[in-house]
C-alpha cells in the first residue's frame, strides 16, 4: 500500500513524495529528541519547533500532492511547480534541524554570521514557496474543466494560504524595541519577532506557544495557511449535499471564503494591538460576535434566496477532473 503511494505520487512530484515520506519518518524521531533532550531555545524546548514544523510540512505537502489532478497544465509543468516547492520546504526543514540541534533559534537570528546566513536562506526559500503557491492559485483560477465548486474552494483556500505565509515575512520586521536598540549602536541577536508588545520566548500555550500574555503573529500565520486544507474539504462536503442546488453551494463555499479571509484578518490585527489570543478585548469579542452572526445571517439568506426548482442532485456534477 505504501509503495504504490509513493509510485503513484512519484509521477506527480517524487521530491514532494520522498520529502512527505522523510517527514513521517521523523516525527517519532523528533518526539524521542522532545522527550530526551532538556536544551532549551527561547524558553522552550529545543525540538517542539521542529516537530511543529515537521507536521504542519507534513499536511501542506500531501495537500499539495492531491491537486495536480483536479488541473489541466501539462504534467511536466505541474511537476516543475511541485519539485520546486519540496525542494524549498526540505530545505527549510533541514535548517530548522540544523538549528535545533545546535539549540540556536532558526528564525529571525542575527546573532551571527552563520546564524543570519541560516535565516536569509530560509526567507529565500520560503519566497520561492510562496511563488510556487501563487502559480498553483493562478492555474486554478483559468481551469475550465471540473468542478467549479471544488476549484472555488481551492482558490479560496490559497488566497488565504498566500495572505498566512505573507504574515511570516511581517514577523521579519524589527520590532521597535529592536529599531531602538539599533539606533543607539548596540548589536542585537534578533532581527524580528512572532510576539507583539513583548520579546519572544515569554510563557505560552502547550506546545503551539502563542504568547498569552501579548499578540502572537503566529495565531494568524497559521489560520492563514491551514485554509489549504479547510476551505477545499468545505467545498467537496458542499458538491456533496444531495438537496442543494449547486448556485447556493457556490454562495455558501464564496461565503466561506471571505468568512474566512475576515477571521484571519482580525486575528491579524488582535496581534498588532499587542492582545493575546486567549485574552481577548471587549471590542475584540464584540466584533468576532459580529463576524458570527454575520456568517449565520448570510448563510440563512442564501437558502432563502435560492430557487428550490433549481435542486438537483450533486453527485452527478463531482470530481470530473482531467487527471
């Protein structure tokens, strides 16, 4: 079973197939480090960033294996885009790793030349990641063929993917504690935080280690990029509902879409205003009870607005893609 997936994916991408392989492999591998090693980086234990990243890698690049046969473009094209965004994403791993066993911080060191050298590296290949991602949104946009719901739900899926990883590259920016350090000559080990309104590396939740004092770019960061995965499995659980016409299907995966790009948006701006996700503000709560609402109400009045003479039965409209 496993060998005729890996034969099956190699044609599509055999980077993206062995580096998906590589990280199931080492995810116990990781654990057994987590468990066994007491270094610590940031506060933290050396090897739970690893593991974090190795398990989301892990779900965006079997993501992105599935969708080469729901598009058109010749398969060598698809292939290049592919290979290159394993390339990029095994290259970003092994950083990390590399960094985790010196028990150095991965991201946003400066501290010195090899450390920043490690990070520019890293910031080149994700940029390269992110264009590939682009591509993949584009070919989507100009398909002709297939289900239109499912493509609507993969487009929305990367804008939202795209607008996460774009949230990685503001973590870049120097915090103003770090603009001021700069400016009065002093030499800092950090260029740029995930924490807004304090240094990185304070207390945190389990595992994931959102800040819960101060804003966390990181809560958006990864709204933004599982969209990947949620809005398209949204889409093929609409094209699935026998008792809906496929018009109010469409509105509804649209209405998911930008509910969506408004929930990673103010998660955005929760962090900019230095609030920590667990502690959220009066006017916070007031406006994600308005963003509630607002989805409930626009969900209820697509139903109603939608002619019940145009329902028809979906599974015979689902999954005719070219492979």
């Amino acid at each position: 079973m496993i060998k005729n997936w890996i034969s099956k994916n190699s044609i599509i991408s055999p980077i993206l197939t062995y580096y998906s392989v590589a990280m199931i492999l080492l995810i116990p591998v990781l654990a057994f480090a987590w468990a066994t090693d007491d270094r610590l980086v940031m506060g933290i234990n050396a090897w739970i960033k690893p593991l974090k990243f190795t398990l989301s890698g892990l779900l965006y690049a079997l993501t992105l294996l599935a969708l080469p046969r729901y598009l058109s473009p010749t398969p060598r094209r698809t292939k290049l885009v592919l290979d290159i965004s394993g390339m990029m994403l095994a290259i970003e791993m092994v950083l990390i790793y590399v960094q985790a066993f010196r028990a150095r911080p991965s991201h946003f060191n400066a501290e010195t030349l090899e450390d920043l050298l490690i990070f520019n590296a890293m910031a080149i290949g994700i940029s390269v990641f992110w264009a590939m991602n682009l591509v993949l949104m584009i070919w989507f946009m100009r398909q002709k063929t297939g289900d239109d719901l499912l493509k609507r739900g993969v487009i929305w899926g990367f804008i939202s993917a795209l607008s996460g990883m774009l949230v990685g590259f503001l973590m870049s920016i120097p915090s103003e504690m770090q603009l001021a350090a700069l400016q009065s000559g002093q030499q800092i080990a950090l260029m740029g935080s995930h924490t807004v309104g304090a240094p990185d590396g304070g207390t945190g939740l389990p595992f994931l280690n959102w800040s819960i004092t101060f804003g966390d770019l990181r809560v958006a960061h990864f709204i933004g990029i599982h969209a990947i995965q949620i809005l398209p499995l949204f889409a093929i659980w609409m094209s699935e509902r026998e008792l809906m016409a496929r018009i109010e299907a469409m509105r509804k995966i649209n209405l998911a879409g930008i509910g969506y790009l408004a929930l990673f948006s103010l998660s955005v701006w929760q962090a900019l205003k230095q609030e920590s996700i667990t502690q959220p503000s009066t006017e916070t709560l007031w406006i994600l009870g308005l963003w509630l609402v607002g989805i409930m109400f626009t969900w209820w009045f697509i139903g109603q607005k939608t002619p019940r003479l145009q329902v028809q039965n979906n599974k015979n409209h689902t999954h005719t893609f070219i492979q």
